[in-house]
C-alpha cells in the first residue's frame, strides 16, 4: 500500500493565466477529499484502532470505551423478551456520527440482537433483546463513522 502525501498549493491543473498569475483548477487536496465524500466513491478497507471493555454491575450499567471501534462484553444476565438498554460513553462518538453495532459473541444459546439509537455527542444507547431467552454474556461489536 502507498501513502499520498498531499502538498498546499499542489493542483490538477498547472497553467498559470497570464492576467492573474492565479492557477486555475481545483487543489489536489479538494479533489481528493471530494472523491472520499463521494456516495459512489467505495473504501476497499477500512481499519479503526479497537479497544475492549467489559461490563461490570448489571446490564444497564453504562460502559466507558473511547476508541472509534471496539468491542464490549456484558456482564451475564438473562436476555429475554424485554430490551435491556444501558449507555456507551464514547468520546468518539459526534451527533451526526452513525455506529455500527453487531452481536459477535454470546456464552447463551438464545439469539440476540443489538440495536443503536439516541446517538448525541459523547454517548448512545445500546438495546439488547432475546428472540428466545439467553443467559450468559454477549460480546458487541461496534464502529463509529
């Protein structure tokens, strides 16, 4: 893999207009940055730095975790019917970021699954819910974007 190293003043088009002395064309860094926006624009990989926490008290015990991806272990309790909510304090974690959340591992047999709302600056709530009822622990995934 290479790196691009992207240099001020730097543009896709170098000829200079006589009149001005001003470079016409868009900056190498606008255009590069604008390609990353880009809806159609598609990332092969992408790497977060990842950190663990494990619950501790009940599961609506709020968790600390600051790292754009990690993973989080509950404390073991029976997952039923009901959703269980508690909180991810992350200072990663913006208004407008969106976080991806998945059910990687449970010491249960019942079936989980994790859900993401109340998204604001600093935290969000993670919702837990047994299909069937699961006793034991469960692993969360998660990426922040």
């Amino acid at each position: 893999m290479k790196d691009i190293i992207l240099k001020p003043g730097t543009f896709l088009k170098d000829t200079k207009n006589q009149n001005t002395k001003n470079i016409p064309g868009q900056s190498v860094e606008d255009f590069v940055v604008g390609l990353l926006k880009n809806p159609t624009c598609c990332a092969k990989y992408v790497t977060l730095t990842k950190g663990v926490v494990t619950q501790t008290g009940s599961i609506t015990s709020a968790v600390t975790l600051n790292q754009p991806a990690g993973e989080i272990t509950t404390v073991s309790a029976t997952i039923a019917g009901s959703v269980n909510t508690f909180t991810l304090n992350n200072s990663y974690i913006k208004a407008d970021s969106i976080i991806l959340a998945t059910v990687n591992d449970t010491t249960g047999a019942g079936l989980v699954v994790v859900q993401v709302d109340n998204i604001v600056a600093g935290s969000c709530s993670i919702n837990l819910a047994g299909v069937v009822s699961n006793t034991g622990t469960v692993t969360i995934g998660f990426g922040i974007f």
